[in-house]
C-alpha cells in the first residue's frame, strides 16, 4: 500500500499537483475497504475487491494552470477472477502507428491522460483477436515499451527481464516479480530491451495488478512480418506460473509475507 502512495506522490509531482501525504492515503484506504467489507468475495471464490485512488483538481478557475484545490477519493469494486477460463497465454500485437507516451512526457505517472491515449490502439488490436498492444518506443520505434496498461518482461537462460525506459510507468507488480525471481535464484535486469530481442525470449508476459501476470503466447509484428512465439503448446512457462502462483499466494496469506508487502485490516 505504502508502494501506492509513493507512486501517486511521484505522479502529483510530475503534473504539478499538491502531492498527499502517505499516512492519509493509508487511512483512506484502509477505511475504503472497512466501510465495504460486505463486498469483499469469498476467498474460495478467486475474486477480489479492487480499490481505487482518485485524486481530481477542483478549484474553480479556467486556464492551463496547476488547481489550487484538489479532492481525493477512493472507490472499490469487487471484481470477479482475471482469468476466468484458466491462467492461459493469449496473442499480443506491435502496431507501429500508434504511439502510449512521449519518451519526456507523462509516461511515468499514473495519469489518466495515458490510458486515453492508448484506447484507439486497443480496441484495434481487440478488433484483430489480440489481446493487448506491445508498444514500441514513440523516439525510435526500437525499443519494447509497455504492453497497453502493463508492464512486460520476458525470460531466458535462468534471467528475468523487464524494459527500461522514460516512458514506462514503474509497475509495483513487476518490482515484486523481480524480487521473487531474486528469490528464486534467477538475474534480474532492467534495461533497454531491443524488438529483435524478442526472438531470443524463452517466456514473455504482461504484468500488472489486476492480472499479476498475462503470459504471452506470441507477439506480431504486422508491418515487419514477423512472429515471436513463446508457448509452442498453448500454456504459460514454468517459471511465469511459478512466480503468478507465488505472489498470488503472498497475497492471499497462503504463503509467508517476509517483504512486508501485505496489509492486514483488522
């Protein structure tokens, strides 16, 4: 949660906005979940109640100009599990015309702006039977970006890697991945990740908090030609299940917290 609320402070600082304090952020949703906790499914159930922070300028004033009043609010949502037929890979697509982020704008923040930006690629490559974009860097059309609203990474020789770049918002998710796979005895490394690395990948996924992981089952390049397949059988790789089924159990109290990630509402 704290993870949270440094990353909202990092987002208000990159847009000019009052940035909340982390005690209040923690207060607000620990007392979001308390006043809904008829909502919250049954654990068997594989559901979850989704927590939303919201943080809106409000002052009345018109202009391009930093608000002088912000309001801040916090919706929850039980939602119903990601994977309703099964931790299985699905197909992703590089479209080369559409861009998510400027390599110096807000690609960073967890701003609304970004995600607008990416729905006309989205219900496109949706159109296409894909599941998501994997887009490429906006400056050289070089570089692996993010996959639509997530994180990528990909695996081989024992090796978890995730793209570095200015554009990519810093996925709380994908940072426990990496230290599970520190865990694990695996190398991490977050760096420039290069599309004709693609072919090299012995595993790749999309991660993020609603999903944890999205394991891919191939990545097409429709104006190179090309095709990067990862799940010759149609199933997730062993070591992106194991990390799913890792931090879903942290996270579910199946399995000992011992980096403090989990909050406890009593």
């Amino acid at each position: 949660m704290r993870e949270n609320a440094l990353r909202l402070q990092s987002s208000c600082h990159g847009i000019m906005m009052q940035e909340l304090p982390v005690e209040l952020f923690e207060e607000m949703v620990l007392l979001a979940v308390k006043k809904n906790e008829r909502f919250v499914p049954p654990y068997e159930s594989g559901a979850s109640l989704y927590n939303r922070p919201l943080l809106i300028g409000t002052s009345a004033q018109v202009g391009v100009k930093p608000a002088s009043e912000y309001t801040f609010l916090i919706f929850v949502t039980p939602v119903g599990p990601y994977f309703k037929e099964g931790f299985k890979p699905t197909p992703m697509v590089i479209l080369r015309e559409y861009d998510r982020a400027a390599p110096l704008g807000t690609g960073t923040f967890k701003v609304g702006g970004n995600y607008a930006a990416s729905l006309t690629a989205g219900e496109k490559a949706h159109k296409m039977g894909y599941s998501a974009v994997l887009y490429l860097d906006a400056k050289e059309k070089k570089y692996l970006d993010e996959c639509g609203p997530a994180n990528f990474f990909g695996i081989k020789n024992n090796t978890y890697i995730t793209p570095e770049s200015t554009s990519i918002l810093p996925s709380i998710t994908n940072k426990s991945l990496m230290q599970l796979a520190e865990d694990m005895g695996m190398k991490v490394e977050r760096r420039r990740v290069p599309e004709e690395e693609l072919a090299t990948f012995e595993e790749a996924g999309a991660c993020g908090t609603a999903a944890v992981i999205s394991p891919i089952l191939r990545i097409d390049d429709l104006v190179e030609n090309k095709t990067y397949a990862f799940c010759k059988d149609g199933k997730a790789g062993p070591i992106s299940e194991k990390l799913y089924k890792k931090l879903r159990a942290i996270q579910y109290g199946d399995e000992p917290d011992t980096h403090g990630w989990v909050t406890i509402v009593e």
